[in-house]
C-alpha cells in the first residue's frame, strides 16, 4: 500500500517535502546487508506510561514526573485539597492543562477557575498555590519566557475569598529553581497570605486561559525557539499520512478517545489517560474509529521517560496493518 509521509522541522507547519512511501516497506526491518559487518543498532519499541482519569481517593503526593531532561519537565497530578505551599518558580514558565475535576489557582496575578480542556501559563516569578476538588491535571516546565499563540479564552481575576469558605492563614512561600523537582527548594519561609494575594491590585498583568480552536485539527498555543506545545483533534477518516519530525521528540498524551498509533517503533492503541513519547526521526500516523484528541509538546532536545512503563508497543505485522483502514494525521 502507498502511503505519503510529510518530513517536518521543529517550528514548522509545512513539511520539508512529502514522500511517497511502501507503507510495508516503511514499517518492516531493513533488508539484510550485502557487506558482513551489521551497521545499524537495535531499538526497544515505544513505552506508554498510563494515569487513570478517573479520580480514586489517596493521601497527598507530589506530582509524578512524566519526561524529564535538564530543561523540561512534564508531570501528572491530582489533588483533592490544597497544595502545601505558594511557589515561586526562578527558571521556568509552568503551564498546566486540566484533565478533569476542579481546581483553584491562586496568584500575585489573580484567581483562575478551571475546567476540563483548559492551559493556562504561570510566568517566571509568580507566587501561586491551587486548591483541587477530584482535580487532575498535567504540568508543563519550560524554560522563560513562552510566547502564547493564541488569543486568550478568559484571564485570570482579582478575587477574594478565591473559593468559598476560604480564609488567610499560616501560609509558606517555597522559592524553587530546576523545573521544581523536588530537593530544588532554595528557601522556604512564611507568608502573609492575604497580603500576597492582594498583590494583585498592584499588577497590570493577568494569565491568560487558552483552548484549542474549534475548527482546527492542531492548535499550537506556546512556544519558545525549543519546545512547541498544542493540542491535536483527530476525527475518523481521511487519508494515511505519515509523519516525521526531524529535530524534535514528540510527547503525546491523550485526553480522549481511543487511538491507534503506527511507528516505526511498534503498533500501539491508545486511551485516554495514556503518554507515549515518540522520538525525534521516527515516522508515525494515527489511526481513529471514533471522535477524540490529545496534548502534544515537540521538544528540540531529547526528553526522556523517567514514569515507570504501563505496556510497549506490539511488533507491526502485515497482518495488523491490514486491518487498520480508517485513520487520521
């Protein structure tokens, strides 16, 4: 079967040139060698690291690190509750992105109410603490500054109480720097916590709550000159296209509907809940039955796992190939 692969650059939403593929040929081991010494290496097939959506009581824990490299991090948190402590971040923009629940974002900029499919981005330096009911979300550390794409849906609002039944009281203020892993604290020490949120009055600044555009297959809502971050709707039907981002690892997590992936690294289904790290080089296309969509962050640098793994991806056979036949990019 033919199939057009699109080879893509970090940055780029036009491909560097597309290719007409043997989709078999594209997906099978390469053919023996005509010299005697083997010169190519084996690669593991793709890993899935997978957090239910579904809200299941436990006692606070910090956030699980997804990916991580010496610039990046991604994590998965939920809360029913509220976090320990108002952080101030030295070295990164956190961006966070609502799977479900309620949450309550506090800050020198204002107060965020947010709802299932919502990013918003705290900038470099901004106090902030959350308060989650059945919350879950994902949180993106990005080197400062990240420029938004896209026009805000709402900003953030000076309120107080923030949520009903809130009232000041002993508060910490912890000062971290490397992506806010934990054992980065600088120094921690109390706060005045009304006097600090009404620090709000004194900022022109607000954060802004960004969605995915109605309409559009991808939406790209930040960016610095490494990392693109955006959202992905995938809709059954459509031609077989590939894709290979030549100096970027992709980070997928899926945030609904079900998903089969195709790599060069093995067949996966996906689900919601799901991340799958796709690196840098490596052909790939989607393959959808029904309605659905997931976060995607491109990275420049390598981003690797560091979650333990939930399942890897099966061996591509002609014969499960064969039986995918309705797909989406």
């Amino acid at each position: 079967m033919s199939v057009v692969e699109d080879v893509m650059v970090l940055g780029s939403d036009h491909p560097l040139r597309s290719i007409v593929r043997d989709e078999d040929l594209l997906l099978s081991p390469p053919h023996p060698p005509k010299v005697p010494v083997k010169l190519w290496q084996e690669h593991p097939p793709l890993t899935v690291v997978h957090y239910p959506q579904q809200y299941e009581p436990e006692a606070f824990a910090p956030p699980r690190g997804v990916y991580e490299n010496d610039e990046i991090r991604v994590e998965w948190q939920k809360m029913d509750g509220r976090q320990p402590f108002y952080h101030r971040n030295c070295d990164v923009d956190e961006i966070s992105y609502q799977i479900g629940g309620e949450r309550t974002l506090m800050s020198e900029l204002g107060v965020i109410e947010f709802q299932p499919g919502d990013f918003s981005r705290i900038p470099r330096g901004v106090a902030h603490d959350n308060y989650g009911r059945e919350d879950s979300h994902l949180l993106f550390y990005i080197p400062a500054p990240v420029t938004e794409l896209v026009p805000a849906q709402r900003e953030s609002v000076a309120l107080l109480p923030p949520f009903p039944g809130w009232q000041p009281g002993k508060a910490n203020e912890a000062i971290t720097q490397c992506m806010a892993a934990l054992g980065h604290d600088i120094t921690v020490f109390g706060v005045d916590e009304q006097l600090l949120l009404d620090q709000v009055h004194q900022e022109d600044q607000r954060m802004a709550v960004l969605r995915a555009e109605p309409g559009h297959d991808v939406t790209w809502l930040y960016a610095t000159d490494r990392i693109r971050l955006g959202t992905v709707t995938t809709t059954p039907g459509g031609q077989r296209r590939y894709r290979r981002t030549l100096d970027a690892d992709e980070i997928q997590y899926q945030a609904h509907g079900h998903r089969t992936l195709i790599t060069q690294r093995g067949i996966v289904d996906l689900q919601p809940g799901d991340f799958v790290r796709i690196p840098l080089g490596i052909s790939h296309a989607s393959v959808v039955t029904e309605p659905g969509d997931y976060v995607t962050l491109l990275s420049h640098d390598e981003l690797p796992q560091v979650a333990e793994t939930a399942r890897t991806a099966d061996a591509c056979t002609p014969e499960r190939l064969s039986s995918l036949r309705v797909e989406v990019r």
